[in-house]
C-alpha cells in the first residue's frame, strides 16, 4: 500500500504536483459530521474583561429598588475583597427590542435591533474568578492544564472548505491571559492549531497592507517553488528517520499552506475593495468604531471564503485602557467600550443576513465571566463566574429567546445553569459534532473539548 509519506518520499521531481493532494488527503481534508449541522463556520466575538451583565442583557429590576443595601445573602469567593459596597443599580435603562421585546440595555442600542435573531443565554456558569483561568477555559474548557483551543476541535472535527486559508484565524488576540495558550492544538497535531493576525496591541489601521507582508516580492513563484521543494526534501529525509513524528509533518504541511496562502490571503485581507456603504455599516467611516469594524469586516471576508473557525477580539490596547474590567468607572469605560464594538457586530450581523450566510454562520457573543451586582471602589464590579450573560445567533439558534436566568440580583445562575462546557457542546452540535464522541487519545485516555462534562442547551435551538 502507498502511504502519503512514501509518495512524498519518492517524489524528488515535481513535488509540487503533489502538494495540493496531500493537503487534501491530510488532516485538513473535509470531513463528514456526525450528523447533519445547522451551521457551516463559527464567528467567536471574545469581549476581554468581562462584561457587566446586569448592564447589558439582563436587566435587574431589584437592583433597582435596593439599591445601596447589603446583598442579603452570603458572598462566594471574589477576585478582591475590599472595596466593596452595597447593591449597584444599573445606570443604564433598558428597552424592549423586535417581535420577541427582548430587553437590551441603551448601551447596545444597534445589536438590540437583531434581538429576534439571537439567543440571549443569562445563565453562563464558570469556574474561575481571575482572567486568566477564565479567560483559559473559555477558549479550551480547562482553566488549569493546557488544552487545545476550541477553534482546534471544531477543525480536526470538520477539517476546512478552504486549502488556501488556515481553518482556525484569530484576529488581534490578547498576548495576556494565556496568549498563545488559547488558541493553540496543544496535544492535537499542529495543524489544528490557530494563525493569529496581529495582536491586540496593534491598531488596525497600522497595519501594514496584507500584499506586503503575505507575498514574496524578491523571488518569483516558480523560484519559491523550487526553494521550497528543496526545503521538503530535506524535511522529508528527516520524516523518513523518525517513525510517527506529527511535528514534522504538520511541518511539511504548513509550509505548504503558507505558499499557497500567497494566491488567496492578499486578497481576503484587502478591504479596498468594500463599498463605502459596506465601510459604513460596520463603523469603519468613524476613528472610534474603525478598529472593531475592521475585525468584524474581516470576520464577514473569511467565514464567505470558507474559514472554519473566525475569532474576533475585542482586547485591552491602545485607546482601550482596561477593556470591560471596570472594578471602577463603571459608567465610563462601559460606555466607552458598549460603543466602540455596538455598531461593528450590529453591522456584522446585518451583512451575514444580506448576504444569506447567517442563517449557516454560528455567531456567538461572550466574555469570560460577568460582574457582580455589589459596587466595588465606589462606582465599579468585581469578577462574577457564577451567573453572566453571551449570546448566540445565526445557525440553528432560536432567535428572540432568552436561555436560563439569574437571580433577582445577577450573581447566581439559578434556571437552566450553562456551564462552559454546555456553550462548547451545544456549539458543536449546531456545527453537526457530538461532543462525547469528539475524542482524542493523549496521555493514557480520551480527552474532549467538554472534559467529562456538558450538555446541549437545547432549548437554545430553533
């Protein structure tokens, strides 16, 4: 029987003929679902910080009427201790919105215009009151070990429709918080892993343009053909010494991906085609909105190019200072940072649905845990894991619902509690993966994106 690695051993001549069929026998190839999905991509929209949910889509009225009291029940474990104040009404009013009158808060007044698409899920549960735990097993499901990204699961699950793009694209992530950590294979192969664009650091419009770092202006392509073939030889003289090294050949596969990247990454990331109209939709005409639109535009260009997993982030940068962590100046930086992403995911979701793609494109909206509904330094929250808000929508979702509830004051989730684990699996299953059977064997047992735990929210589901 011929294996890929001895075809790619024998093949001293033309290898590039072989390169496109290897990719498409190998780990990146597109595979069947476990049964039939609602949604072909996910769109990841990470808020980092941790956004208020009392102030944003779960409105409190007994905040409302005790106001400055003691919370009359017992605190749990908090990420700071002093400081802390009475009960936090929400300065912010909130609207009903749509057929369904979802409420939403005034600080999101363009997103609440597609509440009858979304699932709004008020009873997310984790497990770790600092970011970087939370932040952690958001992306992986584990808040101490390191695990592949979830990103990683979904493509050696499905594989990608695109050979000319990376399957996993995280745009402008965080370097805090576990960097790296978040969206890498881990124990998966390494062609799983996620390819970051920039990071959080950097100003969209600082970036320099995609043809200038993607393409290779010195040599040719028949002459980057050749020095690459050269470099697989060598790669693949080396593969034929070690037995069974997935290093080496996410390696060779890489390498390959990266060259033909050049024929199609230029063009998805040139936005110079867009419309001014299409600009404008997604904030990109305001310096203030400019830098999320242009991520949330980029999300639209790679999910209609067949990118499997696009992630989206909304990080602590330049003109950002501490992004949603208010543990004071809430009514500031929330206002600051509601408006800096409202209209860009408002125009996000209004270009999925224009152009027929949100009804196949999962789109979900989260930070790593909420706030507390007790005042902190005056006029801040502190970390809340025990009950906060995300939202869906797209794909499969049941759109103008509201999933589970916190209590009277939004610190515990306590009707239909949605644990990290249960987002991971009833985003897998929109996208046709069981997660119980979503498995692979490292370190002496099975491991999956949901760890031993989670259940499909299926009452989330159209």
């Amino acid at each position: 029987m011929l294996t890929r690695r001895y075809v790619l051993q024998r093949a001293a001549c033309g290898f590039g003929m072989f390169s496109l069929r290897a990719m498409a026998a190998g780990p990146l190839a597109p595979k069947q679902p476990h049964f039939t999905p609602r949604a072909k991509r996910v769109i990841f929209l990470f808020m980092h910080g941790g956004p208020s949910h009392m102030d944003t889509f779960d409105p409190k009225p007994l905040l409302d009427r005790d106001h400055g009291k003691p919370l009359p029940f017992k605190r749990p474990l908090t990420f700071a201790e002093g400081s802390t104040g009475g009960l936090l009404k929400s300065p912010w009013k909130f609207r009903q919105h749509g057929q369904s009158g979802l409420p939403v808060s005034e600080l999101f007044p363009n997103v609440a215009r597609h509440v009858d698409d979304m699932c709004i899920l008020r009873s997310m549960v984790g497990d770790s009151v600092a970011h970087g735990g939370a932040v952690l097993q958001l992306h992986t499901g584990s808040n101490t070990f390191t695990r592949p990204g979830m990103g990683a699961w979904f493509v050696y699950g499905l594989g990608t429709e695109n050979q000319n793009l990376p399957a996993y694209i995280t745009v402008k992530p965080g370097l805090s918080h576990g960097g790296a950590k978040n969206w890498s294979s881990a124990f998966l192969p390494a062609a799983y892993q996620g390819t970051s664009v920039a990071h959080g650091g950097i100003l969209a419009k600082d970036l320099k343009e995609p043809v200038e770092f993607l393409s290779n202006k010195e040599l040719s392509p028949e002459q980057q053909r050749y020095e690459l073939d050269m470099i697989q030889k060598m790669n693949r003289w080396a593969a034929d010494r070690r037995a069974n090294d997935p290093e080496l050949e996410a390696r060779i596969e890489q390498f390959e991906l990266a060259f033909r990247m050049q024929t199609q990454a230029p063009e998805a990331f040139d936005i110079s085609r867009e419309t001014d109209a299409t600009r404008r939709i997604y904030g990109m005409d305001d310096p203030f909105t400019y830098d999320f639109g242009w991520q949330c535009l980029m999300a639209r260009r790679l999910a209609e190019r067949g990118v499997r997993f696009i992630q989206i982030n909304h990080e602590y940068g330049p003109g950002n200072e501490v992004g949603w962590d208010a543990h004071s100046e809430l009514i500031r930086l929330h206002t600051r940072t509601a408006k800096m992403v409202d209209k860009p995911i408002s125009g996000l979701l209004t270009d999925l649905k224009a152009r027929g793609l949100l009804q196949d494109t999962l789109v979900v909206w989260s930070g790593e845990f909420g706030r507390t509904p007790i005042a902190q330094a005056g006029d801040g929250r502190d970390h809340n894991p025990y009950g906060y808000s995300a939202w869906m929508a797209g794909g499969g979702v049941k759109g103008g619902t509201a999933y589970g509830a916190t209590d009277d004051y939004g610190y515990y989730s306590v009707v239909d509690r949605m644990h990290i684990h249960d987002l991971h699996a009833t985003m897998l299953h929109l996208m046709g993966l069981d997660h119980e059977r979503l498995t692979w064997f490292h370190g002496g047992r099975n491991h999956r994106l949901t760890d031993v735990a989670g259940v499909v929210a299926k009452k989330a589901l159209a």
